[in-house]
C-alpha cells in the first residue's frame, strides 16, 4: 500500500469497513450491451483528408488521450445518433 495515494488508502479503508453497499447489478444491461457492441466487428474505410484537417484530428485525439481512430469513429457514431449536427 506504499505506492497508493491518499485518495486510494481512504477508499481501501472505507471499503474494509464495509461501508460499502451492492447496487444489485443496477445498470447491467447497460454494460453489457455495451461490451456487446464493442466485440461487434467493425467495417474498414478509407477517406481522405487534408493534411490540415489530419493533423487537428490528431491534435484533439492527443488532447483526449484517445487514438485518432477512435475520435473518428465517435465522431461518425454521435451524428448518426443525432448527438451532433452537421451545420454548414
């Protein structure tokens, strides 16, 4: 427990003093469509970006701490999801 911080010790503590309560499984039908829809098989494409358009996408990805793909990919799921609007 050397390397744990405060944050980690108190829950650690917390935790061995059964101050903590089951939920029951609330939610588990959420995660497990997730973790459904993460193993589904997903379609190659490729497009075409300028080089400015790229290195942004990069940019943000760095900032998200996600690989530029995944941004990508988010980005096409949330519009066919009506998340965000393309606006011109």
């Amino acid at each position: 427990m050397k390397y744990l911080n405060k944050e980690e010790k108190d829950i650690i503590e917390s935790f061995n003093k059964n101050e903590w309560k089951s939920t029951k499984n609330k939610g588990k039908t959420e995660y497990v469509e997730a973790a459904k829809q993460s193993l589904a098989k997903s379609k190659r494409i490729n497009i075409r970006l300028t080089a400015q358009d790229f290195y942004a996408i990069q940019t943000k990805a760095i900032e998200e701490g996600i690989p530029y793909q995944t941004l990508i990919s988010s980005l096409i799921h949330k519009y066919n999801n009506g998340k965000i609007k393309f606006t011109s």
